[in-house]
C-alpha cells in the first residue's frame, strides 16, 4: 500500500517534547505523532538515540530509527549544559508534554525536575516511564523491558513445561509500556480539561506487563495457584497449540469458546469426545490436552496447510497460519487493513512500516514522514524560539545543541 496525504489527526495541535531512549518513552511519543501531535525528538549532540545503531542498518542509516523516529522533528540538545537547560525550559514553556526515561534523580540533578518545568509551565504533563518507577527499593536500578519480562512473571510461565524461561525475542514490556503511556499522556491531559494544571505521568515498565499477564494474582490470592510452563498449550483450555501439517507448515488453533472446540471435534473426526463429561468446559478440555492435541494433531498432520486452513474455514473454527515476516508482508487480510504502508523516505528511497495503530472514521492518524537524520531540524526549531544565527552558533560552540 502507498502513502497517503496525511490527514489533520485529533491530536493536531498537541506539542510532545520526547527526550527518552530505548525503546517505551520513544515509542509513545511515536504513536501521539501518529495522530497529529507535534513530536520533537531531542537527542545529546554526541550521543544520538541508540535505536539508531540497533539490529541492520543500510548504507548507515539504522532501519529501526525510521520506525521509531517517524513523524518527529529532531533536534540536539545537551541538558546537562546551561545552555541545553535554558533551550529546553523554553521548549517545555509552550508544549503541552514531555516524555522521559532517565534515572529517577537525573532530571532533577541537572535543574530540569517536576518543579522546574511546572514553573516553566503549569499545563505541562511530564511523563516519567522508567523500569522500576520512581520511588521504592528498585527505583534508581537501571531498568530495561528484559528485567520487566523476568520480573513480572511473564517469562516463567513461557516456554516447555521440561525447558528454560524464555524471553521474548523482541521488546514486549517496552511495546506495551509505549501503549500504557499513550494512554496515561492522554489521561492526565483530560485531567488538565478539569483541573486546569498539570501532572506527573508516573510509568514503571514492570507494571503494564503484569496487567496483561491476567488473573494470576487473583488465582495466588485464591487459591496459591501457580501457572507451570505449558508451552503452546493454554492452562484454560484445549486444545490450544501449534500444530505442523502434511507439508511441514505451521498453524495455530484457538479453542476458547465452547462451541468452537465442538466444531474442531466434529472436523477432525471424534465428535464421540464432545461427550465427556470433561469437555464440558475449558479447564476440564485442558486437562485431557493430551488426548485431544493427538486427535487434532493427527488430523492435521495428514493434510496440507492449505486444506487445513480451508477446512478450519468451512466449519467456522478459529485457526491461523503461523507466519513470519515474509508471509505477514503478503497477508491478504494485512493487506485489506493497509497494515503495513510504503511512504517515501530522503535517505532510503522508500521504506515500509507498520501503519498507525488503528483506524479512526473521522480524524483518522497518518504517518507523515520516517525517522529524520540526527538534528536535523536543530536550526529550525532554535529559529522558532526566537534565537539569532549568533546565538545557535555559541549554543553549539558550548557543546550545548
């Protein structure tokens, strides 16, 4: 899918200063771009956003940085300088966010704490997103979206019931920290709608994982229970897992609903199980995962990955291939949704990306360019505050931009 002319997004007007690294704060300021809030990125003079030297690059442009740098203007500033201090007190007088991720105390160490920038401006939201928050025994540990998998549970739950922990191969708490805080930026600016003032966004990377990690504390609380690793399986129902076909393929099968686990028994041939006084719920078919695993695996293992999926499809039953990137960029369904957009890029020619997040029927969001070289709009954005050519050239003289 091409690009389009982007669009004014319900955000148009909203000034997000973005001084956090790798990958949650980033990310955030990311997806408030996304629709029409204007982002500047601001990055140390000699120490660009790390992102931009993370996984390949292509003729030295860093390909992640196009995705997390997208729809932001960039500039260069040293905070801990007077001068980097001054520049951002100014920024931070007309925006109405600021996004960071440095230790809890650095900000403050270098005069650029809550009570600076709420003197600066009253209406300003700040949001802190940090591993661990910003106070309590962990708060000043350095923190990443890895200890945030460890520590929240995920990874000891994920993985072979006889294998290690395992890890997510990309950054999951940090994705969904991003998504948290978009949604915490948003709320402390209706808060701004009622109260008039401004406020802390407080964001521990730990925390949003564990919400989406479900009901185990609930079920520790209850009962003591403790959910073992269970590889593709699901502790809730069964059968859940991934299943290879006839020609070596993979396909995922979901069974949550009742009636769609009937209908996968019907498919393959054993309608007699439907009968058990087990099958009767999730927990019970869970606990006969063996048996019917055997029963779906067999069937599948017997057909090509298209019949199967066709199958599944004609009996209404929840199945999906399991793809990799190759087969995601050729999914008709992602293709439908305009999921994955081409947009037209300075350094790269073109570049495809994943779309905006979702789709809005009125004030939709659009990606309006991919992530600009290092400073490359200092002079602009210093022009704008009002400063002479003079006064950029000691800015830079002093290490400050």
């Amino acid at each position: 899918m091409t690009h389009h002319p982007p669009t004014d997004g319900p955000l148009t007007g909203l000034r997000v200063l973005d001084l956090a690294t790798l990958f949650a704060g980033p990310l955030c300021a990311t997806m408030l771009g996304d629709f029409g809030a204007e982002v500047v990125k601001v990055e140390h003079p000699r120490r660009p956003d790390p992102s931009r030297g993370h996984g390949p690059s292509k003729d030295g442009v860093g390909l992640w940085w196009k995705l997390l740098g997208r729809n932001k203007r960039n500039i260069t500033l040293d905070l801990s300088t007077p001068g980097g201090r001054d520049v951002l007190l100014r920024l931070a007088a007309d925006a109405d966010v600021v996004i960071e991720n440095f230790r809890p105390g650095t900000l403050e160490r270098w005069g650029l704490g809550w009570d600076a920038l709420s003197a600066a401006n009253p209406r300003l939201v700040l949001a802190r997103v940090t591993g661990f928050g910003q106070f309590g025994p962990s708060a000043r540990r350095p923190g990443f979206g890895t200890l945030a998998e460890a520590m929240s549970g995920f990874a000891a739950i994920t993985g072979e019931p006889d294998g290690p922990p395992t890890l997510p191969p990309f950054g999951l708490a940090d994705s969904i920290a991003a998504l948290a805080s978009s949604y915490a930026v948003m709320a402390a600016l209706r808060g701004r709608d009622l109260t008039g003032g401004g406020q802390v966004v407080d964001m521990a990377i730990i925390e949003p994982i564990l919400t989406v990690l479900g009901p185990h504390p609930v079920w520790y609380d209850q009962l003591g229970y403790v959910q073992e690793r269970t590889g593709n399986r699901s502790t809730n129902n069964a059968p859940r897992n991934t299943y290879r076909t006839g020609d070596g393929r993979w396909v995922a099968v979901s069974t949550s609903a009742q009636s769609i686990a009937e209908r996968v028994m019907h498919l393959v041939g054993r309608p007699e199980l439907i009968d058990a006084e087990w099958f009767a719920s999730g927990a019970g078919r869970a606990a006969h995962a063996d048996e019917l695993d055997e029963a779906v695996g067999d069937w599948i293992a017997a057909r090509t990955r298209d019949e199967v999926l066709s199958a599944f499809e004609k009996a209404e039953a929840a199945i999906a291939p399991v793809h990799d990137i190759r087969d995601v960029m050729a999914d008709e369904q992602y293709a439908a949704l305009d999921s994955i957009v081409e947009l037209p890029d300075p350094e790269l020619g073109s570049v495809k990306m994943q779309n905006v997040l979702f789709r809005l029927s009125g004030t939709p969001g659009a990606i309006r360019w991919a992530g600009r070289p290092h400073g490359a709009d200092t002079d602009e954005i210093l022009g704008a505050l009002g400063l002479t050519g003079t006064e950029i050239g000691a800015l830079r003289e002093a290490g400050a931009v």
